[in-house]
C-alpha cells in the first residue's frame, strides 16, 4: 500500500506559485493592452460591445490582481488566509461583468445606436480567442495541483474572456457583412448567465479543488483516502467534494 500524501510538496507549491505569478502577471498585461485597444476602437466606431468588452478586460486585470495579492505573500499560510477575500473580490467582478453586459446587450437589442465596422475589434477579439484558452487552462491545472480556488476562479473568468470574444468576433463581423445586429446581444446574455453562475459559486468559497497528490492517494475537505495506484482519469485525480463544478 502506498503512503499517505496530502498535496504537494513545498517545493513542489513553490514552483506551483512561481507559475501562477507569471501567469498571473501575462493576463494582466494582455488585458491591459486588449482594455485600451477595444475601448479605443469602440469609441471610434461607436460600439457598446467592444466597449463593453474593453471594461471587461478591465474587470479581468482586477481580478487577476486580486490573485496577484494572494500569491505575493512568500508564507503559505498567509496566501491561504487570503484566500477567501480573493474569491469574494472574484465573485464581485463576475457579477459586475454580468451587470454591465445584461445592461448594454438590452441596450443593443432595444435599437440603441448602431455600430460602425472596426478592423481593429476584429483583430483584437481574434487575438484573445486565440490566446486566452492557453493562460486560462495553465493557471487552472497549476491552481488545481496546489488546491487554490481562488487561482481556479480566476481562470475560469480568463476563460470567460474567451467565450465573450467569440461573442464579439461574430456580432463584429455579422454586423460588418450582413447588418445582423441582434446576434451579438442574444450570445452576450448566456454569457451573463454563465457569468452570474460563476460569481455564486466563488462568492460560496466553493474551494473544492484539493491538491492532486503523486502517490496514489487523494486528498478532499480534511479527509484522505489510498488509491493504491495513482489515478488514470482526470477527474479522480481533482480531489473534488461530490456536485463540485470546479474540475468541470
């Protein structure tokens, strides 16, 4: 029988928050630059979606800040202290990006402006469809193995960026070469939604990811259980408590 592990090293949860700080770090610096170019376009091209993306990125950076915090602290037991504050302040950007959208997708489909075509929202949205899937699944498997929910929250919301990209991508150009203007608002309200979900799960502390452990056990919630063997499937590998969304 193998030996009873409860997560990573702390060498190994050192190198995990390296990863996450740099992480971290390029997400910051993408939205910041994605920020001032969709506002930018969108005011020039009269656009509330690619403004309403831009104040997104902006929500994004203070989250991702917020993770920043977290981890500046060098002690472990200080960045798990801080952890519950980090997801309150998570769960606050999700709900304010889900606010934001409803508002201006309402706006959009009540005939509130018409937009102009933007090469540079197009360019711009492209870019973060292709980029934020890589930062998004990297800080969610580094956050995942040290069993930081305040690092998995943060990921899904870069993911989030993501869906609201491709959103964006397909109002840009259906409204550039067919005039559809009702397609980006419609996808813009699932996408609240699911922002909205996401806000209440991290607003609860579902911090139900445990650390994946390397010798054939797994840990959840306090308790430990031997595997035997180490697991083949990812999600027995997440550590999750049962109705967890976390390793989803």
């Amino acid at each position: 029988m193998t030996g009873i592990s409860l997560g990573p090293s702390a060498a190994r949860r050192d190198a995990l928050t390296r990863r996450i700080r740099l992480l971290v770090a390029a997400t910051i610096t993408y939205n910041v630059i994605e920020a001032i170019v969709a506002l930018t376009a969108g005011a020039l091209a009269s656009s509330t979606a690619l403004i309403g993306f831009g104040l997104d990125s902006v929500i994004e950076v203070s989250s991702a800040a917020a993770v920043a915090w977290q981890f500046s602290a060098t002690d472990h037991d200080v960045r798990e202290a801080r952890e519950k504050r980090t997801l309150r302040i998570i769960a606050a950007s999700f709900f304010a990006l889900a606010a934001y959208v409803t508002v201006e997708a309402v706006r959009a489909l009540t005939g509130t402006g018409e937009a102009e075509h933007s090469t540079a929202g197009i360019v711009i949205a492209a870019l973060s469809l292709a980029i934020m899937p890589f930062l998004s699944a990297a800080q969610r498997r580094a956050g995942r193995e040290l069993g930081s929910a305040a690092a998995v929250a943060d990921s899904k919301q870069t993911l989030l960026c993501t869906y609201l990209s491709a959103v964006l991508l397909v109002g840009l150009v259906a409204n550039s070469l067919f005039g559809w203007s009702w397609a980006d608002p419609i996808a813009a309200l699932a996408i609240a939604a699911v922002a909205v979900k996401e806000g209440r799960e991290a607003w609860r502390g579902n911090a139900c990811c445990g650390p994946i452990t390397t010798t054939g056990t797994k840990a959840t919630a306090g308790t430990t259980a031997s595997l035997g063997t180490t697991p083949t499937a990812e999600s027995d590998a997440c550590g999750c408590k049962p109705g967890c969304t976390c390793c989803t």
